[in-house]
C-alpha cells in the first residue's frame, strides 16, 4: 500500500516523543539483573544465587565498581556508558503484600492501593495527551494489560495465524464507502493499521509467505512495538509485557533465559525505533522483587523492593538514582526483602512530566491520586 492512498493523510500528533512499558510479570529479581557484588554481605546471602564478580567467568558487567549487569544483559552497559540508562534499585508500589495479583494491580492501576481503579494510569495520560483524533497509545500483546485500559481507547498488535487479507481489500472498501464520513474515516484508520502491521509481519514471515515457527517472545513484541512507534503518523505510548519471571526454583538457568529474552527485546526496540529511538524513553519494571537470600530449592521467594530500568535517547542516564538501603539483615524489610524505599509514581511521575510535558496537577490529582508524597527525581529526562 503506498503512501499516497486516500485517507492517510493525517494531521500532525500531539507529540513526538515515544514512552515505552515493559512490565516484567512475576517479579522480577532485581539483585540478579543488577547485582551488588560490591556488598560484602552478596556473596554470602545469596549463596549460589551470587552473579560473580567482574573479570570471573560468568562474571557481572561492572558498572560502577559495586554493582553489575547480569552477562546477558549485554546491551545494557554500553547504553550506560552512553548516558542513555538509569537504574532505580529497591522501587516498588505501596504494595507491601505478596500476591501477583494485587501486586500488578497496584502497579497498573497508579492509585495508593490494589483495585483502587478500574482504569490504568497510562490510560488517564493518555487522555490528556490525545487530540481525540488519532490513537495515540498501543497495546502489544494477545491482551489489553490494565495500564491501558480506561476511557481513551488504543490500538492494538498481536501476532497472529490467520491468513492476511488480499492487499486491495481496505482500498475496494474505501471507494464503497467514502462518500460515508462515520466509514471512510474508520477505514482511513485501519487502511494506517493495515500499512503498519504489513512491515511488522514482514519480518514474522518466512521464505514463501509461511510464518516462522517461533515461539512469541518479547522480542518479538519489541520488534513490532518499535516498527509502530517509529512510524511518523503512528501510536506514541506502548506498553509490552512479559511472563515467566517468578523463580522459586532452579533460578539460575531460569533467569539467566529470561533476562537473555530481555535483551533481545530491548536491542529490537532501539534498532526498530531507528531516529526516533532519540525522543524514546523505555521503562522496564516489575510487581516486586525478590528475597535478598535464596530458598532451598535454589530459587528467591516474592519480595518487596524491586528494580527498574530506564534506557533510551531522551535518558540522562549513566547513573543510578534514588536511595540505596543495602542488603544487610539490619536493612533488609521484614527480615527478608531489599527495602521499599523509592516509589514508582515518582518514577512514572518524572517522565510523564520531563517527557511528555504532563501538568503537576494532572499528575496529583488524575493520574496517580494520593502520590504527592512521591517527589519526581531530578534530571533525569534529556532537555530538548
């Protein structure tokens, strides 16, 4: 389909900056990803768990001569030795439970409690982003995850396994119904929609038009989230999840998989965000953490405090922010966990306002009600 098909000449978005979510279900073990092999007390709480030090075979990416990347995070130190990542360690909701379920309700929900709304946060910024016009947030998955769910609808991806439509179906459509403005403008959308999956499945197809037998993974999504947002006229906000992270067992294989995955992920979202990757803000974060000390099965149970990662052309990054609480027994919360000390929202706060120029009190009152407690860090997102 060509660029000049009718209907697809849109007016200008809103914005052109992007925001990207990945939400890590499960809890993600955020002293594995980003290990503090610096902490004499590391090695001895975590066991066989313990990410080696730097130089020592499977040894972390040194980062700042006390923490480490996990060696699959490949891509992760480069882009902070860029100044495009930032680590927030011992984040989490006001959640001090340990269901998943409440747990990611909380976290997507953006109120102080779980269930305290049945729309997401990011559905509620949306809201006040959008002209009303174009959809400007996108879902990349099999389900419309709680983040994006609420008054302000959104696109959404899947891979699929049904057969493609004839390439001038929409177009045969369009000349039906064009003198109709309700239809001709819906079609004009999904004419937009079709165009933009096309490139996406191109790479999901394999010698003939059969579809590669791959398993879905989180690259596969980034692959599509990145081609959608890169598109001039395409959505802005996406959010990707991302199972399989709750390791009680057999940890280190597991994870080591998962975090690989992760990686593979991030990579195909910079490269398919090509130009635009420099007006990108990703944010990967999880429900909660895990145990500082490892279980008997070789394993972490559901903790507190957990991780979360911020990459992308429009990060001031090569630093971590907020409070570090340690891992000693005398720091850890109830005797187990790595110490809740920094917020989420002031996290989500910080880049709906620095990246996406979201009032203060649209902040406070709308998006993440009773948060004023949650400060927004400084310096954060690049000034442009």
């Amino acid at each position: 389909m060509s660029a000049a098909s009718p209907g697809l000449a849109l007016a200008n978005l809103p914005t052109n900056k992007r925001f990207v979510t990945i939400n890590l279900r499960g809890g993600m073990d955020g002293l594995t990803a980003v290990a503090p092999y610096g902490d004499p007390n590391y090695q001895r709480l975590r066991s066989s768990l313990a990410i080696a030090k730097p130089g020592e075979e499977k040894g972390a990416l040194d980062i700042n001569g006390y923490f480490g990347f996990h060696p699959q995070l490949e891509l992760l130190k480069p882009l902070y030795d860029k100044g495009q990542l930032a680590i927030l360690h011992a984040a989490t909701t006001n959640y001090r439970g340990r269901s998943h379920f409440d747990g990611q309700n909380i976290l997507e929900n953006g109120t102080a409690k779980p269930y305290g709304a049945d729309s997401g946060w990011l559905n509620r910024s949306l809201n006040l982003l959008s002209d009303g016009e174009r959809r400007l947030g996108l879902s990349v998955g099999h389900a419309v995850p709680l983040m994006l769910r609420g008054q302000t609808n959104v696109q959404t991806w899947a891979p699929s396994a049904l057969p493609a439509a004839e390439g001038d179906f929409l177009e045969r459509l369009m000349r039906i119904y064009q003198s109709d403005p309700t239809f001709s403008s819906a079609l004009s959308e999904a004419m937009k929609s079709a165009e933009l999956t096309s490139n996406v499945m191109a790479n999901e197809m394999g010698n003939g038009g059969k579809k590669r037998s791959r398993r879905v993974n989180l690259k596969i999504l980034s692959e599509a989230a990145g081609k959608f947002l890169a598109a001039p006229d395409g959505p802005r906000i996406a959010a990707i999840e991302s199972g399989g992270w709750d390791t009680h067992a057999g940890q280190i294989g597991r994870l080591g998989g998962k975090l690989k995955e992760l990686n593979a992920g991030l990579i195909a979202l910079q490269q398919n965000l090509g130009d635009a990757w420099r007006d990108t803000v990703i944010v990967v974060v999880s429900e909660f953490g895990r145990t500082v000390a490892a279980n008997g099965t070789r394993g972490t149970d559901h903790g507190t405090g957990g991780l979360a990662l911020i990459l992308g052309g429009a990060v001031k990054g090569g630093k971590l922010i907020g409070e570090w609480p340690g891992i000693a027994e005398q720091h850890q919360f109830q005797g187990r966990d790595l110490a809740p000390v920094n917020d989420y929202r002031s996290l989500f706060k910080t880049i709906l306002h620095d990246h996406l120029s979201v009032r203060e009190n649209h902040l406070e009152d709308t998006i993440f009600p009773e948060s004023r407690k949650a400060k927004m860090f400084d310096d954060l997102i690049r000034p442009t």
